[in-house]
C-alpha cells in the first residue's frame, strides 16, 4: 500500500479524505460526499460552468487548459450522444497522484464525473484506467457498483429523471493512449493512434458524439469545487491558476510522496522544506518540475511559483506536477538516456519525426553514454531535437524533444566529460555508495 | 458456441465477455479489456484466444491481432506463473531501480523477458508504472512491492516460490 505523506504547509482539498475509508460509500456520504452532485442537478449547467469557470480551476493531466472553458466548448443542441471520459491512463515518469485518489477517494472521481455529465448534457461517463491498475480498477469497479445501488447512478440518478451511466475501462500498457485522442480510439477497440485536430473533441470526439476528456485529478476536485464555491477556491491558488493541486515529490528527495499544495507555492520550499531537501545530505544538481516531459530546471532556477504560468515563464512546464528532484552525483547523459528511452519506446510509430527522431537520439545517446560520442554529435543531438519539434501529429513529439534540448543546453559539460572514450565520470548507478 | 470455445474460457470468463459487449455504445469497445482478461486466465493470446475474442466481438482475427500488438501488457507467448516487472524510469532509476533489476536477473538466472526453466518466474524491465513516489517499485502480476530493498529480492522470490508450491500442489 503506497504510503501516505503530510506536511504543515498542505492544503487538503482533494486529498481531504485520504486515509479515512471514503472508497466505502457510507463514508464517503459521512464526509459530506454527493452533495456536490446533488446540488449540481437541483441547479443545472449554467450554474456549473459558471462556478468551474470562476473556480481557475486548469486541468491536471498536463496542458493546463480551464476546466470550465473546456466544458462551455461543448455544444447544447447534439444529434449524437455526448460523453464524458476521465483521464486515468497516467503514465508519464514521475506521476501517481492518480493512483492515490483511486486508491482513497474512487467516489470523488464517479461524482465529479456524474457533474461534468450534467453540465454538459452528456448520459454516459468512461473511468479509463491504465491497465497496470487493475487493484484500483477493481476499487473504483466496486465503488461504481455502490452508487449504481444507491441510486446515484443509472436511469433516474437521486430520484430524478435524468440519466447517467457510468464505465471502467481497463487499458492494456500504453503511454500515448494517455493523449487524449488517442485515448477515444483505445476506448473505441482499436490501436492508441491520435486523431488528427481539428475537430476537437468537445465537437467530435467519442463515438463521434461531443465529448469531454479530463484527468482524474480534475475531476475528482470538482466535487470541492462547488462545495466551496468557485471563487473560494480560486482564492487558494494563485493568479489565474485557481485552488491547488497533487505535487509528487520522487527521485533524490528526503521526503518522498504526494503532497496536496496550493498553485504557485515555491518550487524551493517545495523541496527544501516539504520534502525534507536533497536524500543524505547532498547537493541539488537538477530538477525536473513536472514529469519527464518538462524541461529540467537547475538549482539557480528553483525559486519560482509552482503554477503553470511562472514555470512556463521559466521556461518549462509544470505538466503533471511530477517534480523529480536529482542529486550532484547523478550523470546527466544517463538520465537523459533514460528518458529517451522512454519516449523511443512510447511513439506510437505514425510519424516520422517521432518515430525516427526518438529512435536516433536513443541510439546517439546510448553510444554517448558508453564514452563512443564525439564532439559533433552533441551539437547532432541538440539538431535533431529542434527538428522534432512542432512537426508531430501529437504531443509526443515534443515531449521526447524538450527535455533532450534542456539537458543538452543545461548540462553540454557533462556531455562534454563523455568525449573522447573517456568512461562515464559519474558514477553509473550514482546511489550504489549511498545508505 | 464450439466445444474448442466452451472449454477455452471459464463459465465466469464467458459470463465477463457477455455482460461486457452489451454495455458499450459499440461492442469493439470490449475488445481491448476482454483481451487482458483472457489473458490473465490463458496465460497469453494463444491463436485460440485470438479467435474466439474476435469471433465474440464480430470482428476478423488478423483485426484483433492488429489492435493486440500495440498494447505492451498483451503478450503472445506464456510468460511465467509469476511475471516480474521492474521500473527503471527515472523516479526509479534515481532510487536504485536498475539494481534491483540485476538481482532479479542474477537470482533468477534470466534477462528482460525470460521465463525461469520451471515456469514460476519470468523477468521484464518496463517503463513507469505509477508508483514513483514510492520508488523503488516492481509489480508481480498486478501486486505492487514500494520501497524496495535489495534485500526485499531473496524474500520476495521466496513469497511467491512458496505460493507456486501450495498453488501446484493443490
Ligand atoms: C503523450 C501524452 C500522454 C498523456 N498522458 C496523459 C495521462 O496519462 N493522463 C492525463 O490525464 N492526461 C494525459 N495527457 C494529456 C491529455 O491529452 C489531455 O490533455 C488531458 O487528459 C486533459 O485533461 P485535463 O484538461 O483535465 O488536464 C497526455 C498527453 C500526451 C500528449
Ligand atoms: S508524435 Fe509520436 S506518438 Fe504522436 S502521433 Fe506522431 S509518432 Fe505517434
Ligand atoms: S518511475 Fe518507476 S514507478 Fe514511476
């Protein structure tokens, strides 16, 4: 069982019923559970994308797009079915806040859906699960099966005459059917190929019917979102990033864990303080602030705001909150082998930027690492990167390319300290010395 | 239904595929859970399993086998009874994921995708498997072990050595 974290400094809004039994029903209902969605039927879809709106909430899987914006793009009047799909692939290196709230709180996600269901119109919701889940497919399957015989949901959900059915969907491993496209066609039987946009999804998305996609976290805060009150919760954040938001705090950390922290809090507190600072004492070499997708940050760079705007200004993203933290006696060249690695694995193979581009710089990567690169070679690396950029069908593209281009421009030195057969002048699993 | 088919998939399996395809807007929707779950219970997606999920879901085999192989948890040859997979993603590898990895294969005598001579065990290295916060982490099937230990390896092995033995003996 993952184990949990607290820290002073924490907000608790989603993570409020953690460690309290809440993915049993009656709990959840002692805590204050469903009156969210009840409210939300008695007043109806204006009035909650209003509240979405006013509440900045932004979403959580990664791009940080308004959650009530996204929800307004969806059109009233539709001649096909609409549908509302929760985001649980989570698969993006150091990210498992998700795994938590299903793990503790399976009925914030099945009430946050049933509320997006109403202010969209839409009588049908998917929980799509990564399949490496499956304990928590089974939790959140079970908790669904309680509200289905509460009457929560079904063919008339609280008494009423509104509809709305919800399903778990198990996936089978694989990181691009995290893209939200992509995950409409996994959903729809068929291999985690992105569509092509326009349209868009809250236009033509699942089974062709307007569709709304968000990441569990999002949805799981709605529910508190309009217990408090939009406003309320944006007062929390900061400056147009409302409320807070699961930090997961991984790598060369004291303190290991998810901790619940308001938008903008200092990336410096976050892990000098929360944290407990860098594991045994040593120094800060890196950190990667939000999944292995964002651009690494050096230790001159950490006193920033953790919200999508000043980590964006800083010239990365706060993405999934994954907040990877990394030690002096760590080689660069081999984290970002590791990393490329990741991506090689994950394209999905349509386009060739991708497809080739990830494969290359593994390849130029790994020979680096083993002490065959030369001086070219880095400027090579940086090169391909650049042309990977902006010139995939998807994101992932890009996500393979900007965390390559961070570590080369930030680090060229210990790139260069691989030259010339020399072997690799950090150690090759840096923590062997440590504990 | 064939004979080949009753005796392929359990009664509950059976029972699983037919409630699943009825709940969606579109039956092939069903496709990719139904894969995995006969998986759990065949052990792989022989050709037989292959099939008989696209004769349930009204589909062509070579169309089920097309969608299978993107998935990386499907698989088409038996893994062993007891499937180890070990993260070395970065949240991983920071905390000592690699090592692991090598005792793994050092114990067991096999590397990334090996199956132990008798069949208990077999060995993958995968990516993230959402547990980065409590790193080190591996999953046998789909158990979770968190902070692991180099010395939690011999125990672990020895755990579900011991389950194979009261599960075959059985
Ligand atoms: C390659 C790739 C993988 C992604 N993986 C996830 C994921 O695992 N979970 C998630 O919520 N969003 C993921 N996203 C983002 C989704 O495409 C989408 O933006 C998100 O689910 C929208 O929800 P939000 O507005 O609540 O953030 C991924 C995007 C890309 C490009
Ligand atoms: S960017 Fe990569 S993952 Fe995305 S569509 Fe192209 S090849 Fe596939
Ligand atoms: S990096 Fe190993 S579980 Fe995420």
């Amino acid at each position: 069982m993952p184990r949990l974290v607290s820290h002073p400094d924490e907000v608790k809004i989603v993570t409020r019923r953690f460690g309290m039994g809440a993915s049993k029903i009656d709990r959840y209902l002692e805590l204050d559970g469903y009156a969210s969605a009840r409210k939300a039927l008695a007043e109806g879809s204006d009035w909650i994308i209003n509240e979405m709106k006013a509440s900045g909430l932004r979403g959580r899987g990664g791009a940080g797009f308004p959650t009530g914006m996204k929800w307004s793009f969806v059109p009233k009047q539709s001649a096909k079915p609409k549908y509302v799909l929760v985001n649980g692939d989570e698969s993006e290196p150091g990210t498992c806040k998700d795994h938590l709230i299903f793990l503790h709180d399976p009925h914030a996600v099945i009430e946050g859906t049933i509320i997006a269901g109403l202010a969209i119109g839409a009588k049908m919701g998917f929980i799509y699960l990564r399949g490496e889940y499956r304990y928590l497919i089974e939790n959140v399957e079970r908790a669904v099966a309680e509200a289905y015989e509460r009457g929560f949901l079904g063919r008339n959900i609280f008494g009423s005459e509104t509809e709305f059915q919800v399903i778990v969907q198990s996936g089978a491993g694989a990181y691009e059917v995290g893209e939200e496209s992509a995950l409409m066609e996994s959903l729809e039987g068929k291999r985690g190929v992105p569509r092509i946009k326009p349209p868009f999804p809250a236009v033509v998305g699942l089974y062709g019917g307007p569709t709304v996609i968000n990441n569990a976290e999002t949805i799981a805060t709605v529910p508190h979102v309009l217990a408090m009150g939009g406003a309320a919760y944006a007062a929390v954040g900061s400056e147009r990033n409302g409320g807070t938001r699961l930090f997961g705090l991984s790598g060369h950390i004291a303190r290991p864990g998810v901790y619940e922290l308001p938008m903008g809090y200092s990336l410096r507190k976050m892990i000098y303080e929360v944290g407990g600072g860098v594991r045994g004492g040593r120094k800060l070499k890196a950190v990667v602030p939000g999944g292995s997708s964002t651009p690494v940050l050096l230790p001159e760079e950490i006193d920033i705001g953790m919200d999508f705007d000043q980590v964006g200004k800083a010239g990365s993203m706060l993405g999934s909150g994954g907040v990877v933290v990394i030690d002096d006696q760590t080689c660069m060249v081999e984290f970002a082998l590791r990393t490329i690695k990741f991506y090689q694995h994950e394209s999905c193979g349509w386009c060739i930027p991708c497809r080739e581009g990830t494969d290359w710089l593994k390849k130029s990567l790994t020979r680096f690492h083993a002490g065959f690169g030369t001086e070219k070679d880095i400027d090579n690396i940086q090169y391909l990167a650049e042309n990977m950029m902006g010139r995939t069908f998807c994101p992932l593209g890009d996500a393979a390319a900007m965390p390559t281009l961070g570590f080369v421009k930030k680090f060229r030195k210990e790139f260069e300290d691989h030259l010339h057969g020399k072997p690799c002048p950090y150690a090759h699993h840096p923590e062997v010395e440590l504990v | 239904m064939s004979a080949e088919a009753m005796t392929l998939f359990s009664p509950e399996l059976a029972a699983r595929f037919d409630a699943l395809v009825e709940r969606y807007p579109v039956r092939r929707s069903a496709l990719i859970p139904m894969l995995l779950y006969a998986q759990d219970e065949v052990g792989y997606l022989s050709d037989a399993v292959i099939d008989e999920v696209a004769r349930r879901i009204g589909i062509t085999p070579l169309d089920v086998r097309n969608v299978a192989t993107y998935y990386s948890m499907l698989r088409f040859v038996p893994a062993g009874r007891y499937n180890i997979q070990v993260c070395t993603n970065i949240s991983c590898m920071l905390r000592g994921g690699y090592r692991i990895f090598e005792q793994f294969q050092e114990r067991l005598g096999i590397g990334h995708k090996g199956v132990t001579a008798d069949g208990v065990f077999s060995l993958e290295e995968v990516e993230c498997i959402g547990a980065c916060c409590w790193a080190p982490a591996i999953q046998v099937n789909y158990d979770f072990h968190d902070e692991l230990t180099e010395e939690q390896v011999d125990a672990i092995l020895d755990e579900y050595r011991s389950r194979s033995q009261k599960a075959g003996s059985r």
